[in-house]
C-alpha cells in the first residue's frame, strides 16, 4: 500500500484577501459610526432626563413659592382680622365710654331738678 502524501496544512491565519481587508475596514467604520450614534443617543437621553429634572426642580420651586404666598397670605388675612376685631374692640369701648357719660350727664341733670324742685317748694313754704 502506498503511503499517502501528508497534505500541506495550511496555517492558522490565512491570508487575508484585499477585498476581505477593505470589507473588514467598512464594517469597523459602521460599527464605530453605531457606537458614537449610541454615545449620542445616550447623552440626548442623559439631556432629556436633566431637562425632565431641571423642570421637577422648578415645579417644586414653584409650589414652595406658592405655598410661601399662601402662607402670607394667611398671615395676612390674620392680621386683618386681628385690626378688625381691635377697631370693633375700640369702638365698643368708645360706645360705652359715651353710654357712661350719658348717664353721669343724666345723673347730673336730675341732681340739678331736683335741687330746683327743692328750691321751688322751699320758697313756696316761705
């Protein structure tokens, strides 16, 4: 039997052909065009969550704003109604101060009539 011809091996690394080379060269442009697409998709993205942030911050902004007004405005009507209630207070006692005066002029008055009655009938008696 004849012995067979050992079949040349060939290596491991074959030899890469042009069109093959250039074929590889395009795929690593497309891939590296992929990845700064995804790089800018990622930092739209990273945009927009700092913009939605940015809006929360403000809105929140807003409603502590809101709610110091509000609150004033409390303070406010609070302060309103202490003055009214002073101005009710004072007038009342402005009201009595003249009720009490009234009196002591009526007092005084029916004093006054009957000192004169009393002369009256005083020189009557005489």
């Amino acid at each position: 039997m004849a012995k067979k011809k050992a079949r040349k091996k060939t290596s491991v690394k074959k030899k890469i052909s042009g069109a093959k080379k250039r074929k590889k060269v395009a795929k690593k442009k497309v891939t590296r065009k992929k990845v700064a697409k995804r790089r800018t998709a990622k930092k739209k993205v990273a945009k927009r969550k700092k913009a939605t942030k940015k809006k929360a911050t403000r809105r929140k902004a807003k409603k502590k704003v809101a709610k110091r007004k509000k609150a004033t405005k409390k303070r406010g009507k609070k302060k309103a109604k202490r003055k009214v209630a002073k101005r009710k207070k004072a007038t009342k006692k402005r009201g009595k101060k003249k009720a009490t005066r009234k009196k002591a002029k009526r007092k005084v008055a029916k004093k006054k009539a009957k000192r004169k009655t009393k002369r009256k009938t005083a020189a009557r008696k005489k």
